[in-house]
C-alpha cells in the first residue's frame, strides 16, 4: 500500500489492516506538525517528532511492566489465601 506522511509517499508492506497503517501515519504526520517550528529543518522536526513518540512509547512500556508487577503481585497473595 501506498501513505503520504509529512508530503513524502511511501510504499508500506505490512501484515496490519490497512486502515490501522493510515492512522498510524496520520498520528506520525500529526505529530511533526505540532513541532514545526520556522528556521527547523524538516528532517530535524520529524527527527523531534520521532523522538517524543519513542517517549511515549517507552513511557507506556515502564507503566505496563508495573502494572504486570502489581498484578503478579496480587496474584501471589491470592494464591496464598486458602479457601
């Protein structure tokens, strides 16, 4: 399939529904135009953009592992409690 993100057309192959892949790469395209900023190269505001998504990303990651931990945690107690 074909997208444009950030006026750049790109052939994607992927094994995810089309219609998941647009938005994908409209939230992409969304988030480099909340940073352009005049004087900015292109190349630099998608560097940024990519930047605060991989934060996201990594920030999602750490809370996931803590609610894992609270529920494995949960769970131990659970399995403790005889009933």
């Amino acid at each position: 399939m074909e997208i444009e993100v950030y006026n750049r057309k790109l052939a994607i192959r992927s094994n995810a529904p089309e219609e998941y892949v647009r938005q994908v790469a409209k939230y992409v395209e969304e988030r480099i135009k909340s940073l352009e900023q005049p004087g900015v190269s292109p190349m630099d505001t998608a560097i940024l953009a990519c930047m605060n998504i991989a934060d996201e990303l990594m920030e999602l990651r750490s809370e996931h592992a803590d609610y894992e931990a609270t529920i494995d945690k949960a769970l131990e107690i659970l399995n403790k409690v005889d009933i």
